[in-house]
C-alpha cells in the first residue's frame, strides 16, 4: 500500500515532472511533505500563487507538463488565473489544491480561507470551468482511479486538471500506483477517415494554383512541428507562421516567408498570404488579436484548417483526426507546388541594414532591438511579454534552434517574469531572455528574487516607456500612466547582500551595450537592464495593430429587430 500523497508523488514524476512550483499553506502541508519525500521531486518556492501558476505554465512550455500546489481559497483563486492562461495556451498544467478536512463539511463548521459559508465545494466548481478534467478527493480509496484519470485527460487534452487533496486525505492509504501506460489516453485516428480526410484535401489543394502553408501555436501542444516540416518540403511552397507560433518554423529554411499578422507582418508575409488562392492552416489560433483586429483572416473558401484534432475546408469536416497523423500523411500524397515560393522570392528583400547609434546619443527603441538581436544564439529562447515587446520580439530574427514564446491567447502582463523562470527550471541548458515592457514587470516582479534564489542567468530587458505603451496606441487615457520605480536598483533589495544578481539602467547605446556585456558573463544569477527610451517610441506596427484592434472594439451592438 501507500498514501494518496505518495501516490501523486509519483505519478508526477511518471508523467515527466521533475519540480513542482508551490506556497505553502496549513491545507496542504502534509501534501508537500510526501512529494519532498519523491527522490526526484523538487519543490520551487514562488513567492505567490500568480506567479507561481505562472511558472508553472512557463515549465510545461519547455517540459511539456507542469504541477502547481497551493492551498484552498486564497491559494488557488490567485493561480486560476495561471491555469486559465494554460488552457488557453494548451499547456497541461495540473493544478493541486489542498482543502478542508472531510469531515468539517458534515460537522458544519466554519473555516478559515473559506468564503464563510458551510459549502467548501464552490472551488471545485470554479476549476471545472478552466480545466479539462476536475477532482475532490474524498475517500482515499477513489485517489489512484482519481489522480490518473485528470493527470491522463491532462496530457491527452493538453489543457490544465484540478486535483483538490483535503488536508486529511494525504496522508491516506491506498493502493500503490500501476504501470505508467494508464495515464496514457492516445486515441487513434480511426484508418477510415484518415484516408478520407486526406484524399479530399489533396483534391481541394489540387484544385488550386498557388497554395501557401501558415503555422500555428497548437503545432507545439500537438507535437506535428516535424510533421509540418515534412508537408512544407513535400509542398515546397511559401510558408509563414503566426506571432504565437514564432521559431515552430525554423526561419533559415529557405521556404521561410515570414510571421504573418496582417498589416503588422515580417518579411512581406502577408503580401504572399494574400496572394495566395489556399492557405493550408495548421495548428492555427485565429483571434481579434492574431489577425489584427479581424483584418488579416482569409475567407474560408480560401482555408484548408487542420487543427489539433479536426480537419476542416469548405464541404468536408473530419473529427478525431491527430493533426501530426493528418500532416505526415498529406506530405506523402501531396504534389509539389512551389508557385507561392517562386512569387515569394520575387517579394523577398534583403534586411534592412540598421546602422548602430551615437554610443552617446539617447537609446531609441530601434538601437535597442538592433543590439537584441545581436544576442539571440540557437541555445537562446527568448520570451516576449505583453505589449511593444511583442512586436519587437516578433521582427527578431532567429538562428536555427531559437526559440520564442509568447502568451498572445491569454495575454496577461507580467506573466513573462515567472513563466521564464519556470521554463529556466525546466532548461538549464537554454540562455533565456526577457523582453518586457514596465507596466507587466510591475505585476510580478517578486518572482526576479526567485531567480537570484535559483542563479538562473536569466536577462531581462525592462523597456521602461513610463507607462501602458501598448494601451496608449489602442485607447489612451490617464489610466495609462504609472508610478516610476528605480527598476535597476531593485537588484540589492533582491539579493540582500547574498545574491549575484545584477542591475543596470541603459540611457545610451553605449550603456546598453557596456550592461549586455556584464550580462552574458553573469552566469550565476539574472541581470536587469532597464532602458529607458521616450513614452512614444514604440514600433509602427504597435501603431497600427492597436488602431485595427480599437476599431474592432467599437463595433456597435447589432441592432435587434
Ligand atoms: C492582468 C492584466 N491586466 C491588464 C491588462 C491590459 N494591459 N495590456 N497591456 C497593458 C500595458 C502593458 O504596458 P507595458 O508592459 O509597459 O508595455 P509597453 O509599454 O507597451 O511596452 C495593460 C495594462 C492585461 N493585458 N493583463
Ligand atoms: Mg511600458
């Protein structure tokens, strides 16, 4: 036999877990004492349930799973919002939450970190709406069946689970846990339809003279990025990505046509999308915001989507079809059409030269993103926070084995702090770098001193534009302004005479360039580097990005009839 503590422990581990991101709480004490008892478990201690979800998502973007314990109420209601930014990112992350004693429900009690009623169910109930599978583990004998059917849903669905342990119970016996392979839930694509889904969608691709290939963020959750690449050297077309599918394409591959996002696209994407009679969509996420405010979504006559599990085009629709399997098998029965690819490399052109600045001149927002760039290796994988940063990560460039990662669908400030971190725990081996702008740093900052606690030699480039840049170019208002911190100096006050971490303020090119060097030799802890550029220094495409999504949002009501 063994607990229901022991049990989690180590189904965690057996679905590739190797840390979990937590705060302790009396709810869940003894739940953290038997997965500290787990050989190859480890706890990370965030310093709230915000960042520690977020960390949490940011560890499943590199692991591919994530664990976050917390306790009831005033725990997990914070770290809801991490695992509503796992669902909408299709990251599985599992969330556990200690609760109250199984029997103060019948003793009708009232309890502390409770909203004061007798009703202790109500967080259960909340989970349900943001996880794909939720559970209350009441009787120690229901935990094995319990724990691996919302650990399985999780990693079938590739959307968050909620487990609630109550105080009592983890310390429970039950049965030890079997084989690994009852976690695993692949459902497979039934043969029948594959083949239909596929010799349709040959005729329709064949039915068109100039087709393109677009890649989308759910290529990652589906684990179909080697299986896209196969279809586009089988198509040899023009290919592009979405901003939140950035470096799921290597962009050295010569069929390479740029991150599309309409009017705000990179490399004349959106002129071959648009030129283009198919667009074969793969892994796509079409959003007000990844289409810029609607102006960049081709009609569906022109779309062929293959998604996670459903393939669809105009006339046909195949449910249960795993988008790798669909993908692998329609580069084998495709015929080359390289037509966008011949058009493409009449549109391509070179780079822009941007020279560097005055070292001594005021840094702008474009010297800064042109010594950025100089840093991005294959080992780095840059994060992109809410706001310009988007659009200055999105027009990186990025050497083979680079990588990018944004939180576009859910789109919360500051979640780049402790989703880097996460990730850092998750990738020793990566050189991370953090692009966020001074109104999300404000929202998480604390997590900076978790990363001194740690070493992770995480750089942060803190772009301190005096305020919400990014509201100001959709609806400006007061609202927009913020209190100016000292961003560098919070370094002391993180490593308390202890830490390695370091932290500069960039005025000038020169100063930006002197901080980027300290940087990279600082391997045993983070480096803040606070530039400080002009409130309205942001890049064009913010500009126009934020005018189509303003426009967007003030689309009046429908008219009833
Ligand atoms: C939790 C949360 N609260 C409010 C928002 C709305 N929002 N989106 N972007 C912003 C401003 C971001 O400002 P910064 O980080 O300074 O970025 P930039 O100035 O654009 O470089 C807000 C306030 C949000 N996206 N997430
Ligand atoms: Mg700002």
């Amino acid at each position: 036999m063994t607990t229901v503590g022991n049990y989690l422990a180590t189904r965690l581990v057996q679905a590739g877990i190797k840390n979990h991101f937590t705060v302790p709480g009396d709810y869940n004490l003894v739940l953290l004492d038997k997965l500290q008892e787990h050989p190859e478990l480890e706890e990370v201690n965030c310093c709230n349930e915000l960042n520690c979800s977020f960390a949490a998502e940011g560890y499943a973007r590199t692991k591919g799973i994530a664990a976050v314990v917390v306790t009831f109420s005033v725990g997990a209601f914070s770290a809801f919002n991490g695992i509503g930014s796992a669902y909408g990112e299709n990251l599985p992350v599992i969330l556990i939450s200690g609760s109250p004693n199984t029997n103060d429900s019948s003793d009708h009690r009232l309890l502390h970190h409770t909203i004061g009623t007798h009703n202790y169910d109500y967080q259960y109930e909340m989970a349900k709406q943001i996880t794909c599978a939720a559970v209350q583990i009441k009787y120690p004998e229901d935990a094995p069946s319990l724990i691996d059917y919302a650990i399985r849903e999780c990693l079938a669905k590739k959307k968050p689970c909620y487990i609630e342990v109550p105080t009592n119970m983890a310390s429970a016996i039950c049965a030890p846990p079997g084989p690994i392979s009852s976690l695993v839930n692949s459902v497979p694509t039934p043969k029948d339809v594959l083949s239909q889904a596929v010799n349709a969608s040959v005729d329709f691709i064949n039915s068109h003279l100039k087709p393109t290939l677009l890649a989308g963020p759910k290529l990652k959750c589906a684990d179909a990025q080697k299986a896209f690449l196969r279809l586009a050297e089988a198509l040899k077309c023009a290919v592009a990505v979405q901003p939140a599918a950035k470096s799921m394409f290597p962009e050295d591959h010569p069929q390479f046509a740029g991150v599309y996002w309409g009017q705000v696209s990179t490399k004349k994407a959106d002129a071959i999308l648009e030129w283009s009679d198919l667009t074969i969509c793969a892994g796509c996420i079409f959003t007000d915001y990844s289409t810029t405010g609607w102006t960049a979504l081709q009609p569906s006559s022109h779309r062929l989507e293959a998604d996670a599990d459903n393939v669809r085009f105009p006339g046909h629709s195949f449910d249960q079809i795993g988008l790798a399997n669909f993908l692998n098998v329609l580069a084998e029965r495709v015929s080359e059409n390289d037509k966008s690819l011949i058009e493409y490399n009449r549109l391509r052109q070179s780079p822009p030269l941007i020279k560097a600045a005055d070292p001594k001149a005021a840094i702008t927002r474009k010297e800064m993103a042109r010594q950025i760039q100089q840093l991005i290796t294959p080992k780095t994988t840059l994060f992109a926070e809410t706001g310009d940063s988007w659009f200055n990560g999105v027009q990186m460039d990025l050497p083979k084995g680079a990588l990018f990662e944004v939180e576009m669908q859910w789109g919360h400030i500051g979640w780049s702090v402790p989703a880097s971190l996460g990730y850092a725990v998750g990738a020793p081996d990566r050189r991370i770098i953090t692009m966020v702008g001074d109104g999300s740093f404000q929202m998480t900052a604390q997590e900076v001193s978790l990363m001194v606690r740690l070493r992770k030699p995480i750089i942060i480039f803190l772009i301190n534009n005096y305020g919400y840049t990014i509201e100001v170019e959709i609806h400006d208002g007061p609202y927009n302004n913020i209190k100016n911190w000292n961003y560098a100096a919070l370094m002391e006050v993180f490593n308390a005479n202890e830490g390695s971490g370091k932290g500069f303020k960039a005025r000038t090119g020169g100063e930006l360039a002197d901080a980027i060097e300290k940087a990279q030799a600082n391997v045993s802890g983070p480096t803040l580097i606070e530039i400080q550029i002009n409130r309205d220094d942001c890049t064009n495409e913010l500009i126009t990005w934020g005018h189509f999504v303003a426009l967007a949002n003030a689309r009046p009501p429908k008219k009833t009839t």
